[in-house]
C-alpha cells in the first residue's frame, strides 16, 4: 500500500534525523511505532503524508509518487487520517458539526448524507447520545474518540496516529485502545506512534522499534516483546525501569505513591498479577518503615520479563524491619522470593525481589 524507499529527513538546522530508510507497508497492517524520544517516530509518519517534507527518498502510496508534482497531495492527504495527541476538534463546534464538516466542503457529500454517516460513526466509537454536546463537554477520552470519528468520516484508506494516548488519564486508554482494536479487526490499514507498551502489543501486528536514525528493528509483537534480536532494542525492552519515593515524614501521601506506582507499572506493560502483587508490597513497607526525609523506596521492573526488585532505604539504628513481628512485615516476606538486609553508613538497606 505505501513504498518507502530511501527515504531521508534533515531538518532546516542540519539535523539528520531519518537516514536512507526503506520500508513497505501493507493494506491491513496495524504498526506501532515505538522507540525512544527524539529518535524520529513523529518525524517519520509525518513524511508519510506529507506534513513534513522529505529530504530525499521516495513514498509511494498507492502507486502514487507522493513527490511528484503532478499529484494532488490534498487528495492523498484526505485518504490518509491523521489523529493528533491533542484532539484538534473545532472547539466552538458541536460533535456533529465537528464530523459533517469536512465530509460536506471536502466530500461534497449531502448534509442528509453527512449526517447519516456521522451518526454511524459516533455508534461505532460508543458516543452516539454525545452527537449534541460540544468538545468542552466531554472528557479527553471521549474526545480522542470523537476526533477518530471525525477522521474516519473522511473515508481514510489509512490512518496515522501521533501518540493518541499520551494526553489521557491512565483510565481512558482502554477507551482508545478498544477502538482501535475494533478499526483493526475491520482490516483499516493503521500506523500509531506510542510510548504505551501495552497498547503497542496489544492493537498491532507489526512494531517498527525506531533508533539509529531510522526503523532498526521490524517484527511481530511477540519478535520484539518477547525476543528482540538487536542491542539497542533489547536495551529499551529490557532496559531496567525504575521509580522512586522518598518517604519523608508519617503524612506522607500514600494516595500520590499508590498513583506514581500504578503509572509506573501500567507504563512498563507489568501485567495485572505482579502489579497487585508490588502495590501490596509497597504498601506494607510503608507503613513500617521508619519516615525520613532519607527514607527512600526504589521499584524496579526488569521490562516484560517481569522480575522486581524493590530496594528500601532507611536511616537510624541498624534494624531490619522485617524481623519485626508485625503482620505487615510477614505479608512482604511471604509476597518476596529473597529479602537481602545490610547496613552501611548508618543506612538500613533491604533488596526485595520477586
Ligand atoms: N522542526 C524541527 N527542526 C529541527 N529539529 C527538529 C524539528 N522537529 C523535530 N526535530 C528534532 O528531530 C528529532 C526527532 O524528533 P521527533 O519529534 O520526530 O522524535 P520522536 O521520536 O517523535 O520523539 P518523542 O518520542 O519525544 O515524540 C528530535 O531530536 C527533534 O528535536
Ligand atoms: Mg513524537
């Protein structure tokens, strides 16, 4: 469906960003493009319609030569959806108008006909009782869906999609995720920047991980998951996550630690289980530990392989908290595979892993 041949992005101050990059994409296929920050994702599926130019290389969509000057790249532009993390809806328009607009000046489609079709639209992304509203009204996840829509109505072949949950609540990615899952199974062509692992595994078919200047590893979700093959990318799959708490007085905000640790574990795809199992490890060795501002709780997640350590730092007296008999203290020993406790400098240090 799209041909990228050798295609190269230096920008106005020199930077290279994209080098001699090949890749063919076909019809059906639903990529994510993951990778670290500033190594060109954005870049790359902005030359694919054009919002950035190409330095040099070809795209071919469709048997059409992107950079011929013979074509019409409004017409290919209108083929290709593009969905932003920001929403973009006309704010001082209502749902339905945000949806028949373009279908009405650019389609030049009926308004009866516009309507209609707006109306399935909104079914399919679940907001058909939101048709009257006004962006204002609805929460970031209804109106990512609502820009979908908008985006589908135009009757794209494919869609690009810049990071479409970066600007949401943890909550509302399932949201996002379910529909693209659905425009997924019903064979729409899909290329979608994302820091979100979980969504990454669980909408495509294919990852391009992007690095070194251009896509430096290609495969299945499982390939690059489960058994990446190249360095850099198994240094960014595996790559030891960490986060960390300082614990500094008895107030201290366990509904903002419970929170950062939620994030941190949905973020780095730890599944269900072992997340349960960290935040009620986390949460007993809190309340045990004795607060100061020296008083430190690091999580680490070994990537998808999901192995944990936790490493609890506290100053004062050498004393192993966990040889306290406490019914906090047994629910992490029992929760932990090896609990290492050593004492220097006047730290109390306990190594939990599991
Ligand atoms: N208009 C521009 N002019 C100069 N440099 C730019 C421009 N746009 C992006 N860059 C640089 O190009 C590199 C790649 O940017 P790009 O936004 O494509 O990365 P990304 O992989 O999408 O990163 P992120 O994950 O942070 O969104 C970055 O180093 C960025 O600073
Ligand atoms: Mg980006």
């Amino acid at each position: 469906m799209i041909q990228i041949e050798n295609l190269s992005k230096v920008y106005d101050n020199g930077f290279e960003v994209i080098k001699d990059l090949t890749v063919t994409i076909n019809k059906g296929d639903v990529i994510s493009v993951i990778g670290p920050s500033g190594t060109g994702k954005s870049t790359f599926i902005r030359c694919i319609n054009r919002l950035e130019e190409a330095s040099s290389g070809r795209i071919i969509f469709d048997g059409l030569d992107l950079n011929d000057p013979s074509t019409d790249i409004d017409l290919v532009r209108r083929r290709m959806g593009m969905i932003f993390q920001n929403f973009s809806l006309f704010e001082q328009m209502s749902v339905l108008d945000n949806l028949t607009i373009g279908q009405i000046r650019l389609l030049k489609r009926s308004r009866k006909d516009a309507v209609e079709r707006a109306k399935e639209l909104l079914e399919t992304v679940g907001l058909a009782n939101k048709i009257n509203s006004f962006p204002e009204e609805l929460s970031g996840g209804q109106k990512q869906r609502v820009a979908i829509a908008r985006t589908l109505s135009m009757d794209p072949e494919i869609i690009l999609l810049d990071e479409p949950t970066s600007a949401l609540d943890p909550t509302m990615v399932g949201e996002i995720t379910a529909v693209t899952r659905n425009l997924a199974k019903q064979g729409m062509t899909m290329i979608i920047v994302t820091h979100e692992m979980n969504f990454a595994r669980n909408v495509s078919n294919r990852i391009f991980y992007m690095d070194e200047k251009g896509i430096y590893e290609d495969g299945t979700p499982e390939d690059i998951f489960e058994n990446p093959k190249k360095p850099r990318t198994k240094e960014f799959i595996f790559h030891i996550k960490s986060f960390n708490y300082t614990l500094d007085d008895e107030h201290y905000d366990y509904i903002e630690l419970n929170n950062e640790y939620i994030n941190f574990a949905f973020k780095n795809g730890v599944n269900e289980k072992n997340t349960n199992s960290g935040r009620l490890i986390i949460e007993e060795l809190a309340t045990i530990v004795p607060k100061s501002p020296q008083t430190t709780i690091t999580f680490s997640a070994a990537g998808e392989s999901n192995a944990f350590e936790l490493i609890c730092v506290y100053p004062a007296e050498e004393r192993n908290i966990l040889s306290d008999d406490n019914l906090s203290a047994m629910i992490v020993k029992n929760a932990t595979k090896t609990q290492e406790y050593e004492y220097t400098d006047g730290l109390n240090r306990l190594t939990l892993k599991w």
